[in-house]
C-alpha cells in the first residue's frame, strides 16, 4: 500500500491545487444548468495515443497530473500530481497516467514507465482525500516488466474484474487485485479469425454489459498497426477472454469499403480513406438496451504524410452500431461520420461522455496540421460536443469562440478523462 503524506506535505499540496486552479482556463455554457452538481470531468495527462502520424509527449515529458473540471461551476483544480514529491517518493520518475476508472468513492489510475516499469500498476485515488493513494495492484504478470508493453486503457466488468491493454495484449485482474490468465498467457492474446491481426497496439477497450445468461460482458477494443490498414480494426471478444477461434465474435476492419456514410447534418467530398487507413485512438461506448448500443470512436492518420481531410478522411468522429444476439454473437455495423472539422479535431487523444446530458467531451491536439506536437511544448485541449445517438449528430458547444478547456503546460498530453462524482 502506498504511505500517507505528513501534514507539511498535505499543506504543500493544499498550495499546489491553489496554484494549479489558475493554471486553467475553462468555458461554461448557458446550457450547462443541466448538469448534475457535483459532476467532475477526471483529466489525465500522461503518455497518450493521438495517432501513430502524431508525435507527442512521452513518460517523461507529459504533465504526469490529474485535474478535474467541476462541470456545475466550470472550477479546475488540482487532483492528484504523478511527478511531485508530496508522493513521499512511492513514484519512479517518468511514471504517468494512463487511463482513468470511476469507482464508487475512488477513482482507479493505471500508470505507465518505461524505464521503471515496476511502476506499471493500478492506483486506488480516494476522490474526497487524493493525497491518501494507494497501490490497487502491482502484479508483476499482468503489469508486465518487458519493453513495448506499454499500458493502455482501463475498464471494469460487472463482476468487479479489471481488465486492462498494454498494447500487445489484454490483461484480465480479479477482485483479489491478481492476475487472472488464459492457460500460460494473457485473457485475450492473439486473436485469430476477423479479429487478426492485434498484437501491436490495443489503444482502447471497453467491456459490454452482459448478455444474458452470461454474468461478465464481452469485450470490445480497437488496433492500430500503422501503415497497415488490415490491422487496424475493432474486434469483439467472447467474456470467456481468447483462447479458441470461435472467441473471436467479430472484427471490422476500419477503412472497409463500402461503409462509412455521413451523418445527415455534415457534408464533404466522398469518404475515402488513404491507403494506410486510419487508427482508432478513443473510442466511448454508450448502451441503447439489451444487447444494442453505439460505439463513438476516434480516427487519426496512420502517417504523418496524411495531415489534413481534404482528399482523405483521416481525423473525424464517427457512431457504430453494436448488436449483440447471443453469448457468442454480435456484430459491429452502419459507422457513420458525426464530425470532420479538421481545424477542431486533429490527433484526438481521449473523449469522455456524460450520459445525463448527452456531452461529449474530447481531447485533441491543439496545433491542427502539425505533425510534432512536442517541439513547442504544445498542451492539449478540450472540446465540447452534444451527442444525438437517435439522430445521430454531434454539435460543437463553444462560449466566445473557445474551447471548453484551453491548452496549458498542465496538459501535455491528455491520456484519458472520466465523467464521475
């Protein structure tokens, strides 16, 4: 477990939030008096994925903060600091956050290093005492010592497990924090079938709710491979975890022709797709029903040749159809392009939704067209969209021309955000 701070520290850090808080500037609208007070939007900034044609910040170079936006008051504010020494030194350095998981009176951090991978763990944030975080599991199995294995994205099923990527693969934990294998490997490695091939770059997952009689959910992710567009895919695993072909339930190549259509409030040329394809960077998913939901995913070039979307659609918002049939059916269909303004949303890194309101939330590169976004030290920012699944649209939500969160030192780069309490 990790230690508790002294009260020189708490008090350091009291002065920490304070200077943090005007670090910020964040963008109300008149329409947020609908949102639920007490709402947060939970901001990692650490190692991310905006796009294998974007170079961005690492371990080391990242923010490595949590900072939440109060979505009632528009207050930012200090949450949790990865590279400060009020830890009491339980952190190595360049050791970032990754992903973000609500969890009841806590919010669960999975961390990435490089160079220490011993840091490569799964940390409990209680929400009211941020400065008491604790180890939540460090199971050297799953968190994986070895190079390239870089952790992704975090997510829970209804049974309490984790489940977690770490590029090449997907790693399950049980409530006993352990790692939970599949034979001699991870709960999903190497998927075969429409699912191959995924073993370079599982940059985002999520865990449908069950179907019945199931009592875990299928898991839903997406692959980049770069310049190889057969690769980047998003596939459904059985909630059994991989181990046979038949627990490969459905896979989709993005850049599949004939498929993406335009949402009925957008126009642009006709939707083709470079070469390379596109990468899926984040995705969010949001259920409809039993056994039905939407996928919002996230694309970015897979070169950094591919800059723009006036001959190609390289950086949009898109909504797939997701039905589930049985326990060992579902199909992934009907992706349709919600947003295309290059100027808004070049290189996304992280989106979060709040379902009580229908907002979006999503984190992109703010220098559009620039293929490194590290050389001028260029921090993300956040813009705000309200989503019709029924329709479906997605409409920008700006004040004064603004986006909801500006840039700042404080975000290089956004890996994850979560609505929560």
């Amino acid at each position: 477990m990790g230690r508790k701070l002294e009260p020189k520290y708490i008090y350091a850090a009291l002065a920490a939030i304070t200077i943090t808080t005007v670090m910020f500037s964040c963008n109300k609208s008149n329409t947020d008096a609908a949102v639920v007070a007490g709402k947060n939007l939970y901001i990692a900034s650490g190692r991310c994925n905006s796009g294998l044609g974007i170079t961005t910040f690492s371990s080391s170079t990242s923010s490595r903060v949590v900072s939440k936006v109060n979505l009632t008051t528009g207050t930012l504010s200090f949450f949790q600091d990865l590279s400060s020494p009020f830890q009491g030194g339980i952190l190595a350095p360049e050791t970032s956050p990754q992903s973000l998981l609500n969890d009841g009176t806590n919010v669960l951090m999975l961390t990435e290093n490089p160079t220490n991978t011993g840091d490569r763990k799964v940390f409990s944030i209680p929400k009211s005492t941020p400065f008491n975080m604790s180890v939540y599991s460090n199971d050297v199995l799953a968190l994986t010592p070895t190079a390239g294995h870089i952790t992704r994205s975090l997510a829970k099923d209804v049974d309490n497990t984790l489940l977690f990527s770490k590029s090449i693969a997907i790693e399950k934990l049980g409530t006993n924090t352990l790692r939970i294998p599949q034979g001699a490997n991870a709960w999903v490695n190497a998927p075969a079938g429409s699912c191959a091939t995924s073993t370079n770059l599982i940059s985002s997952m999520v865990v449908l709710p069950p179907f019945a009689p199931a009592t875990t959910g299928k898991i839903l992710y997406a692959h980049n491979d770069g310049a190889t567009s057969a690769n980047n895919l998003l596939g459904i695993i059985s909630q059994d975890g991989y181990s046979v072909l038949a627990n490969c339930i459905a896979g989709r190549q993005i850049a599949a022709n004939p498929a993406h259509t335009y949402a009925t409030n957008i126009t642009g040329p006709t939707i083709t797709f470079a070469a390379e394809g596109v990468n899926v960077t984040s995705m969010v998913y949001i259920s409809t029903g039993t056994g039905t939901g939407k996928l919002v995913t996230a694309y970015s070039a897979a070169t950094s040749a591919q800059l723009n979307n006036n001959t190609n659609q390289n950086y949009v918002i898109a909504i797939w159809d997701i039905t589930e049939t049985s326990t060992t059916a579902a199909t992934i269909t009907n992706p349709i392009i919600l947003y295309r303004d290059f100027s808004l949303i070049f290189g996304i890194s992280a989106m979060a939704y709040d379902a009580s309101t229908g907002y979006l939330y999503v984190a992109t590169a703010s220098q559009p067209g620039v293929a490194d976004q590290t050389t001028a030290g260029y921090g993300y920012k956040v813009e705000k969209f309200l989503l019709n699944t029924a329709t479906p649209s997605l409409t920008l939500v700006q004040v004064n021309s603004k986006p909801f969160l500006e840039r700042s030192s404080a975000t290089k780069c956004i890996s994850s955000m979560i609505v929560a309490d």
